[in-house]
C-alpha cells in the first residue's frame, strides 16, 4: 500500500512542475508569433485529441457516432449556441442509431 502513496506524491509532484516551472523560468514576455500561436492553440489541440476518440465509442455504431459529429461539425460552423450543438448532435446520434 506504500507503493500507492508514492505515486500519488509522484503524480502530485509532476503536476506542480509542469505548473510551477513555466511561470518561475520564463519571466519576459514570450515575443516570438510561432510560439504565441503554438502555445495558443495547444488547449484546442488537446481538448479535440481527448474528446473525439470518445465520440466515436460513445454509441454501438461508428455510423451513428460519425453522423452526430458531422452534425456537430456543421451546426458549429454556422455558428449555433453550445446547447444547440450538443442537443441535435444527441439526437442525430440516437435516431441513427435507432434505424442502423
């Protein structure tokens, strides 16, 4: 049980390094445009790496889940609220998978 507790204290240490490092070494402001930009879109990156691997598991058939992302991907792009997008994605999902 001993084991557990040192990973935990692992984890815990990793977490504040990779927290606590960028802000103790890094003090001017970071004037490169390749690197703002990098730096900007990374939580987008990461966001969309972790979530559509579960979006197409998310229901029995890859065809129902694929159908509910490009229906995602459509109401986005034209700009629809985050509830609207997330609810017809549901409902495109369901009903396709009903019929498959």
């Amino acid at each position: 049980m001993s084991n557990v507790y040192a990973y935990i204290f692992l984890m815990a240490v990793v977490t504040y390094a990779i927290r606590a490092l960028p802000l103790t070494l890094i003090r001017k402001e970071i004037k490169s445009t390749f690197i703002r930009s990098f730096l900007y879109y990374v939580p987008y990156a990461t966001l969309a790496a972790m979530t559509f691997p579960a979006i197409l598991s998310a229901t029995n058939s890859h065809i129902s889940a694929f159908a509910g992302f490009c229906a995602a991907l459509v109401l986005a792009f034209n700009k629809k609220s985050l509830l609207t997008v997330a609810g017809l994605a549901c409902a495109t999902a369901f009903v396709v998978e009903f019929f498959v």
